[in-house]
C-alpha cells in the first residue's frame, strides 16, 4: 500500500486495521492503535497593564495559554506580586482573564523592579499544568500598597497677616507626595 489516506480520529484511542489482498486472492491484515489526547495545559505568558497600581485597586491579567482545544481551564493557583489571582475566565481557546487586587499592607514594587508571577497552575480537570513562574518587567508598573504616613506637619514661624500665604511644612514616609484633593487646614484649601 502507498495511498494510506487522511484519516481524523477524535480524542481517545481508535483502532485501525487495513486489509490488504492481491491479485491471486492472498489476503493479509494488520492493526494499530491510535492515541489522540490533549496536550497537558501550559502557561504561556502573563501580562498587567503598564501603569500605576494602587490600594484598592483591582488590576486586570491577561494569561496566555497553549490552545485549550475547546475544553476551558481552571485556575488552580496563582500569585503576581504576592497577591492571589482571582476571576480566572476563558477568553479564547488562548487567552484567559483574571485580576489582582492590591491591598494595603502587601508588596511594593517601584517601576524598575520585576514583579514576580509565582506558582500559576491550571488545570483541565485531570492534569495539571507545571507551574508557571516568570517576571514582569515594564517601565510603568508601580505596585503601591502603602498608605502614606505624615509624621509631622508644621506651619514656618512667622507673623502672617489676612490673604498672605503661609507655607507648612509637612513630613512624610516617602518623596514625591502631594496634597490630595479636600486637603484643608482650618477650612482653608491647601494648594501643593
């Protein structure tokens, strides 16, 4: 035989057996087995938007996977920056959805450090995939799970009169902060 065909077998095991005869009736017969499975779930990649990310904040994942072939995957565990993966949801047969919520008190990360993606496992419903473990590195991803800490805030001595401004020092935990909306000394707005 030289023209053996294109044949789709379905997931599981099929049986093949030709038969095969000449021209003088003599017949012969063979069989084999054909295995078809799913590859086992695999983590690709995972993403986070390249921006600030705040207490409070609910940041959205984007997981790349190798091709669930129509049967969707769960989320067996998972964190990014320390903080648990939830809402994990099929996209395509590619790409899943989930989110991190950052809270007060976990990691922090400047936007020159790596945030870690440890232990990402998803799973079929009978295998699981090997644990997915990988840095996202972007420009623009602080991770801020501090609440500022003044220490101290203090009005410059002096004598000030109606109108005039005064300048009041403040002390604070971290560099670059600024007075947030409705900030207020005596009922007065306090400009930056």
């Amino acid at each position: 035989l030289n023209n053996l065909g294109t044949y789709t077998f379905n997931l599981g095991v099929t049986t093949v057996t030709y038969h095969a005869e000449d021209l003088s009736g003599n017949s012969a017969e063979c069989s084999f087995e054909v295995t078809v499975s799913l590859k086992p779930p695999e983590v690709i990649n995972v993403r986070i938007p390249n921006d600030t990310m705040n207490i409070g904040d609910v940041v959205p994942v984007t997981i790349t996977v190798l091709d669930d072939g129509g049967l969707p995957y769960s989320l067996v565990s998972g964190t990014i920056g320390g903080y648990e993966v939830t809402s994990f949801t099929r996209s395509t047969a590619t790409t899943y959805l989930a989110n991190i919520t950052i809270t007060e008190g976990g990691n922090t990360y400047d936007g020159s450090q790596s945030i870690p993606v440890s232990n990402l496992v998803i799973t079929d419903g009978e295998v699981n995939s090997v644990p997915y473990n990988g840095s996202i590195v972007q420009p623009n991803d602080l991770l801020d799970s501090r609440n500022p800490e003044v220490s101290s805030m203090q009005a410059r001595a002096g004598t000030y009169m109606i109108g005039q401004w005064v300048v009041v020092d403040v002390v604070a935990d971290g560099p670059r902060y600024t007075a947030g909306a409705g900030t207020m000394v005596n009922g007065v707005a306090l400009s930056p």
